[in-house]
C-alpha cells in the first residue's frame, strides 16, 4: 500500500483520544530505535483556523496530561510571531491555533519498513514476499483451515490480515458482508451503510535543494499541517482555488531531495481499481490540479515557496486508501470468523507502529485497552469516534 511511497508522517495530532492512546504506544517504538526505524524527531505542527480552537486546546490538554510533550499557542498574531520565529519569511494570516507536538516526526518509508524486517527476522520471523492471497478454506464451524496462495495453500491456526488498501478484497474472500448497520450518535440505527470507502490520496514532491527549507536556525523543520479559510490563490492561474471561505488543507516536511507533502484526498466511492498501485496506474496518480493546489498552499504559508510550481516535480506519485465506515481503523476479530483477527488500517496504518504489540497480546489471549475502541461491534453499538472539524477525513 502505502507504505514506503507516502510522506511517512508521524503525529499525535488526532482529535479522538483513541487514536492519541494509540498513537502513545507508538511513538515510544518509533523512539526506541531512530536509527533503525529512519526516524527524524524534528517536530510536527498543525496551525489552524478560529473554526478548530476547541478541537486543538483539547488535543493539547490531552497530550500534557498523557506525558506527551507539546506547546500550545493560541491568537492570531502570537500564531503569527511563533511562526515568525521558525520561519522569518512565514506570511499566513488568520490563523488562531498552532500546536507543537515536540515528540513527532517523520520516517522515511523504505528504508523503515526494511528496518522493521530486520528486527521481525532476527527474532526469528521468515518473510515471504510476492505471495498472493487467492482464497479460504472452513471448518464446520466457520473457523479457517487453510490459505491457498498462488504459492500454494498454507494451514494455519491463526490468521492476521493487514494488508492496507486489499481489505475489502480479503474482507469479500473470508464471505464478509459489503454493508453493515451504523447507530449513529443521534441514536438513530441506519442500515445498510457501505463497508468500504476508498480514496484517492494526493502527495508530491518539490525538488529543490533541502537546504533552501530550513529554520531560522539553520535545522531541520517541523512536519508542518496547516488548515485556512483564507483565499487560496493558484500560482499559475491568478485565480482562487477554494470556494469563499472554503476551507483547505495541506502538510509538508523537508524530504532528500526537496519538500515533500500533500492535501486533503479525493472521495472515490465504494469501489475502486486499486492495482496496479500508486504510481503506476495512471487512473490514480495525482494529477495537475494536485499541484496547482498543493504548490499555491506552500506559497500562501512561506515566501520562499512563491512560484515554487516551477520546480514541482512530476514524476508520478500518489496512492489509494481503503477507510471503514467511520474514516478510523478496525482491530478486531471478523465479524463470525473466531480465528482471523483484521487490521484495517482505514489509512492510518505507517505511524501506527505500535498496533502489532498489541494485536499480539489479543491474540495470546489477552485484552488490549488501546485496540478495544476500534472493535467492529462500534458501529452497531453507535461507540463511534467523535468526530473533528479538519478537512481531512482521518483528523
């Protein structure tokens, strides 16, 4: 999926307190071994509209009591200033909130995912690459026998499936229903609700020398995500981009070879063709709209990104997400099957490194405080997680 192509951002900036327990057990293995893991603990920053002063002061007071450290700022022209002091050429205007998670960061992605193999295998564990999943056998009691792969069939007394944006394909192998019943939080139980919603994720590159995107000191940046209402105004058209008063989203980080980042995803619906994947299906690589926004986005935030549309880079990038009924992960058994435990990952999946610790203590039979917000039963019981006023729909 994903993971090893995407920006590799990890944060703790999550308006559910679930996310946040999770996101908790995660950054502490991220921080157990940087080197291994390519972590870069340079900062996260989320600055947003007077719209997500609540939603930010919440995160906030959430992350201090947990030990998670950060710094609030709130008011347009301290907002201002703050960001004033970590880039002298920062002109975006209007915004009323920035919180500084200290603890968060990026990974670049490959070179992650090998370092998590390396550790898997020397405690043992054999990776198989290019196995396909082609289909299940069942017991009498609906429980799996067998996996038949285009390697042959594998007998297995447990199974796990995390398989990113293939979970809908694996979910319809295992005889799992595309609809489900979702109580939402007037109470009020609405049937049929689609299973799946995937969608089209939009990230590109600058290439310019890193060096050009630096603090006032001369350090690495911070991840930074930034929300506005403010007019967008497209570096190449003149024209604005967003509806009046519309609000938009974007994030950057500094990456090798320039600045990487992205915007809020485009909905595609209920079903999608998701291979080939990412960069190589045309259908889904993003496309000059993606740059038209992204690139106006920088330029709006720093001066130094003024026509920076120029040294976008258009080698193809981009990807697809497969999100649940809710936009959040399920981590749970499935649904009348008692030996195949789902990690959907709803997109969230990279930062969430810490979800194997526990999908393994679950599995050996205990109960899991972190994973027990994300069970499949939520949606029937209306325990769905709140929901923030971002324009992204895994904030």
């Amino acid at each position: 999926g994903a993971s090893g192509i995407a920006c590799g951002v990890i944060r703790n900036f999550y308006y559910q307190p679930a996310m946040g327990a999770v996101m908790n057990e995660s950054v502490k293995i991220w921080e157990s071994d940087p080197q291994a893991f390519h972590f870069h603990q340079c900062g996260y920053i989320a600055v947003v509209p007077e719209t997500q002063d609540d939603d930010v002061a919440s995160i906030y007071e959430r992350q201090i009591k947990g030990g998670y450290e950060a710094t609030l700022v709130q008011g347009e022209q301290k907002v201002f200033n703050y960001m004033r002091n970590i880039f002298p050429d920062w002109r975006a205007r209007g915004l009323t909130s920035m919180l500084y998670e200290h603890r968060s960061g990026f990974a670049f992605n490959s070179p992650a995912m090998f370092g998590i193999a390396n550790k898997a295998e020397a405690e043992g564990v054999a990776i198989q690459t290019g196995v396909q999943v082609t289909g299940f056998d069942f017991d009498a009691g609906n429980a799996v026998t067998t996996v038949h792969t285009n390697r042959g069939d594998i007998e297995a007394e447990q199974i796990i499936v995390a398989v990113g944006p293939w979970v809908g394909r694996v979910w319809e192998m295992l005889g799992l229903p595309d609809k489900l019943d979702v109580r939402g939080r007037d109470g009020q139980l609405h049937h049929d609700q689609e299973m799946w919603t995937y969608w089209r994720l939009l990230e590109g590159e600058l290439r310019i020398d890193p060096k050009e995107y630096v603090t006032a000191d001369g350090k690495m940046p911070p991840v930074i995500h930034f929300d506005s209402r403010e007019p967008l105004i497209s570096s190449m058209t003149g024209k604005q981009i967003n509806e009046k008063d519309g609000l938009w989203g974007v994030y950057w980080k500094q990456d090798r070879h320039g600045v990487q980042g992205g915007a809020a995803p485009e909905n595609l619906g209920h079903a999608a063709q998701i291979d080939p994947y990412g960069p190589a299906s045309e259908k889904y690589a993003v496309g000059q709209e993606f740059a038209d926004t992204w690139t106006a986005g920088l330029s709006h935030a720093i001066e130094r990104f003024e026509s920076c549309h120029h040294v976008y880079d258009h080698t193809p990038s981009g990807g697809i997400g497969c999100f649940t009924a809710d936009s959040f992960p399920i981590f749970d058994y499935a649904p009348g099957i008692a030996n195949v435990y789902v990690v959907a990952d709803s997109n969230h999946g990279f930062k969430m490194i810490g979800v194997g610790q526990e999908v393994a203590k679950v599995v050996m039979g205990e109960h899991s405080s972190v994973l027990h917000p994300f069970r499949y039963g939520r949606f029937a019981e209306g325990d769905l997680h709140p929901v923030s006023k971002s324009p992204f729909p895994w904030g």
